[in-house]
C-alpha cells in the first residue's frame, strides 16, 4: 500500500526547494495568469484548508491568505508541517467530510493533498525551466491516475459538466502494471473496473505521462493509443479534473 504520508513529505519538500530556486514572479505556463507566488499561495492555503478540516471533521472555509512577508519556501513549509500533524492526529477510518462523491472519512485527505502538491510541483519545476521528467515517482503517479478515476470523474460530472466518457475507454501503464476500464452508465458516473483495460481505444503511458495528460500539464500525443483514435481524443480533450 501507498505510504501517502510519506510520500507528501516528501514531495512537498521538493516543492518547497522549487519554490526557493525561482523567483516569485515568474510565470507559470500550465497555469494561466499565475506566478509562482499566486502558485505558492494556492497550495499553502489549501494545506491550511485541509488541515482545519481534518481537525474538525467538518467543511471549512478557505482561509484568506495574506502574502506573506518570509520566503514563499519558507512559508509553505510551515503550512505542510501543519497539515502534516493534522494527518497524523486523526485516523484515516474516522468520520471526515471531502468534497467528493466517494466515503466521507479522514483517509481521504492524505492521498488527495499529495496528488495536489505532485501536479503543482510539476508546474513549479516547468516554470523554472527544469526537467520535471521522473519527479513524481510511477508508484505516486499511478495511484493518482486512480484518483483522477475514482474521485474527480464523477465529482465533475456532479458539478453538472459534460460527460468525458461517452464510451467504454481503458488505460495501462507502462510501467507499474496498472490497468482500468471506464464504462459509461445511463445515469450517474462511469463504471470503473480495476486491473484490465479494455474499450473502443486503450490509452497506454508511463504512470507519470498518464497522470500529467489528464490533469491537462502534458500534451495527449505522449500517450499511444490502441483502437478507435476519435473515442481517444474526445475523452483526452474532455474534462476528467476540476
């Protein structure tokens, strides 16, 4: 099983020495109109958020954050560190509300901050102009190509947005062995199948290209895709993330 606690740690350390290696105004290409400051103040906040969730077991409202007055690395450091003792106060079986359609319990929240802090410090590092190839580890970037499956397609279709699976798709890594098949349902989210890929197209990558082409940070063209090429692109240019 996927140590997420630990994998967050470290991940948000290399965010926090991405974040110290560039300057605060500099763009972020694979989010438009940000910096890497306006990056730093979106993540720190939600390690903030989701601590105070965690805590209380219950919604929160975003904090509004200030900027601050010490190095952005620094900073976010600190709001890791404390979302991080929240983590490890509360155990991951106990009642705590997420924004999503799956169970309403604590464990959530591990796995969702370390996928979010592994897709920004892809942004990060793009935006200083480093390699981002191999930063998020197969193991971390297949269980977030998972999450994308199992929490964001059907918290984006419950948000009222249009369908990205309109037929029955599948997806394997490369490198990690993984597999799913989405199958769309009349009514409600796809149905998804764990350990085959099966559909009109099958989408293969590594975990992290994978991973990064549905969170939209890589272009689809990394992927090879076996079968109908249409079914392919349609559901690679619809929205599976929000």
């Amino acid at each position: 099983m996927l140590d997420h606690l630990g994998e967050l740690d470290r991940t948000a350390a290399h965010l926090a020495t991405a974040f110290d290696a560039v300057d605060p105004g500099t763009a972020v290409p694979s989010c438009p109109g940000w910096t890497i400051a306006d990056l730093a103040l979106h993540i720190g906040a939600g390690q903030r958020w989701s601590a105070s969730v965690l805590l209380s077991g219950r919604e929160q409202h975003r904090p509004e954050v200030l900027r601050t007055t010490i190095s952005w690395s620094d900073w976010y450091a600190g709001t890791t560190a404390a979302l991080l003792a929240a983590i490890r106060a509360v155990d991951p079986d106990e009642p705590c509300w997420n924004f999503a359609p799956v169970p309403q319990r604590a464990g959530f929240w591990p796995r969702r901050r370390l996928h979010e802090t592994a897709v920004h410090l892809i942004d990060a590092l793009q935006a200083a102009g480093t390699s981002s190839v191999g930063a998020i580890p197969p193991s971390v970037a297949a269980d977030g190509v998972d999450e994308v499956f199992e929490v964001f397609v059907p918290r984006v279709l419950a948000r009222g947005f249009a369908p990205a699976v309109t037929q029955q798709i599948g997806v394997r890594t490369t490198d990690t062995g993984d597999a799913w098949t989405l199958t769309p349902q009349p009514d409600g989210p796809p149905r998804l199948e764990r350990g085959q890929a099966d559909g009109k197209a099958v989408l293969t990558g590594s975990a992290e290209d994978l991973l990064l082409c549905l969170w939209k940070r890589l272009p689809p063209d990394l992927l090879t895709v076996e079968g109908d090429q249409q079914v392919a692109a349609d559901f690679l240019a619809g929205r599976v993330t929000s």
